[in-house]
C-alpha cells in the first residue's frame, strides 16, 4: 500500500512524515538539502506544511539553512490568510511572504496556477542542481479546489511566472473608454478574474488581469536596479522588470493578495500609476472563505469598489458611481477595520 501516511525506505526516495514537529522535520530538510556539500549527494528536498508554521514558528532555523547555503523547497500549504477555512488566527497565515523578504538567498513564489507551479520548481531544479546556485525556495499552495487553466500562449509566460509578473489576460474590450490593471496572487487570483468581469459587464470597465507570482523577485530585480543606476552615473539607467512590464498598461493599478498588504506597497514607487493594495491585515478568523474574504476585504466586490474609486481619483468617472457601487455591491462601509478588529 503506496499512500504518504505509509512510511517506507526506498534507494531512489523517502517520505518522512514526522507529524507536528516543525522544528525536528526542517533538521531534516536542512541535512538533506545540504548533503551535496557533507556527502557528495545531490538530494533534493521538499518540506510540506501548514505555512503558517514556517517562518513564524521556525523562522531562525530557516535562517540557518540559508546560512549553510541549503537548497531544497519548502512548501507552505494551506497557505494564505482566506484559504483555510474555520481554523481562525493560530492557523491562518497572511505574512509568510513578508517574513521571507529578508531571507538573501530564498526565492519566494506565490502561485495562483498549476503551470505556474511547475515552471517555478523546474526551474528551481536546474538552477540548483543543475547550474550549482546555492539557493532554496518557498512556495505557497492552498487547499481549495479550483479549475486550473493551461498556460497562456501569448507572451512571454515562462519569463513572467519567473521573475513574478506577467499578463494573464487581456480585456477584449478595447475601444472601452474606462481601464483598469487587475493584480492578482494565489488563491486570491480567482476573486480577481471574478471582479474583472463585473467590472466589464457591470460598469464598463475594460480590465487587463496580471498575474504576481512573486513580491520578493521584483521587489529584488528594482532595487538591484536602483543600485546600479547608484554606482553608475552617467550612463544608461537600468529599468525594473516590474516597470518596463507595466509601461504600456493604462488606468489605475488594483492589486489583490491574500498577503498583507505591505508587499504590493513594496513595489509602489515602480509601478507606473496610481497603485491600490487589498490585502489580509490582521489576525484570521474562523469563518468558511467566503466571509474571510468578506471580511478581510480581498474579495470580488472589494477589489470592484476599490478599482472604481481609484478611477474615481483619476476623475475618470464620478463618485456618485462610486458611492452606489457601493449599495449594489452590498458593502457595509462602517464595518471594523480587520486590521485592529
């Protein structure tokens, strides 16, 4: 019998399960990610757990595996603040991908799609084992059931998904007078495509949906391009990725995450327009998704009201739109803030 709760050795793999103890199973990963250097064999671990229970319980051994340049790919399940439904603020994870910044040499991914997923650890693959980069990844993967769409043939997808951004789709709409950016990251994506089309159906609205895969890529690739810019006066100034991929796109900028909303923040000064953050401040609660995302603020209407009062801003329609957007959409504007609340 061949199931991951049946524990058995085998030359060419191993699964350990060894239950809740985050710090005993990253020694682990740390002894298997490192044993290219201690023996001579390349093993390439993958450490799967509530993600919530990554950086914030483990944090400083995760430290350590940087330290000793360990390479591997931690997976933080059930991630994101929303997607695990009823298991309130001890499980419900919304800062991982901020607790990771720090990290020199982790690369952290938040995957809204399967493809984007795979393209992630091939390349990952390579670039350790393959090139010798002494490197290790995060990913986030949640626990809800949804459709997976195949790739994109259009554009530079693989690029994209690497270096964190890319357009997923492209509004059909283009002689709409009204347009917006739609930025979407995990879990969160799906309330994104949804608010896409009330927007286009509803308001007339023609939204591009972008998809982040990764805060912690750009935020990287434009600072390294701030210091160089630095150090080399004179000549041609290198433009970030995030910026010379956003150029040519029109309207406001609306970027949704199941994430605290520090990390689109991050990339704020790059984005060329004005940029709107929805994210999941606060401690989680216990509550299906639905009312999280209701609650939190990340979901189809909020991400609907927020994309017509930046339009608003930029004086492109009236606020009276706005303020019945509000009626419609059935948002109560004197709820507490999930922050603090």
């Amino acid at each position: 019998m061949d199931t991951l709760l049946y524990y058995k050795e085998a030359k060419n793999g191993q699964i350990l399960e060894e239950g809740i103890t985050e710090a005993g199973s990253m020694c682990s990963f740390i002894a298997a990610g490192t044993a290219y250097a201690n023996h001579g064999i390349n093993t390439i671990p993958f450490f799967i757990y509530y993600s919530m229970f990554g950086f914030q319980r483990i944090g400083d051994l995760i430290w350590a595996a940087a330290d000793m340049r360990c390479r591997g790919f931690l997976i933080g399940g059930t991630a994101g603040r929303t997607t695990l439904a009823g298991e309130g603020l001890q499980h419900q994870d919304g800062h991982s991908h901020v607790l990771a910044l720090p990290v020199p040499n982790l690369h952290a991914y938040d995957p809204a799609f399967a493809y984007e997923i795979a393209l992630i650890i091939q390349d990952g693959i390579k670039r350790m084992y393959v090139d010798g980069e002494s490197i290790f990844y995060y990913l986030t993967v949640t626990n809800e059931p949804l459709p997976m769409p195949a790739m994109p043939t259009e554009g530079n997808v693989r690029e994209g998904v690497l270096k964190g951004l890319y357009r997923f789709k492209a509004s059909t709409k283009s002689d709409a007078k009204l347009r917006a950016q739609l930025l979407g990251s995990g879990t969160i994506m799906f309330e994104v495509l949804k608010a896409a089309q009330v927007l286009e159906e509803k308001y007339g609205v023609a939204c591009d949906v972008w998809s982040v895969t990764s805060y912690k890529e750009l935020y990287r690739d434009a600072n390294d391009c701030e210091r160089w810019n630095m150090l080399h006066p004179g000549e041609a100034a290198k433009v970030p990725y995030v910026t010379q991929t956003l150029k040519d796109a029109q309207g406001p900028f609306v970027a949704a995450s199941d994430y605290m909303k520090v990390l689109p923040e991050s990339l704020s000064k790059w984005v060329p327009g004005q940029l709107v953050s929805l994210g999941t401040d606060g401690f989680g609660r216990s509550e299906n998704r639905a009312a999280l995302r209701d609650f939190f603020e990340v979901d189809a209407k909020h991400i609907v009201l927020a994309t017509l009062g930046a339009l608003a801003r930029e004086k492109k329609i009236s606020t009276d739109v706005v303020k019945r957007a509000v009626q419609e959409l059935g948002i109560k504007p004197d709820k507490l803030n999930p922050a603090v609340s």
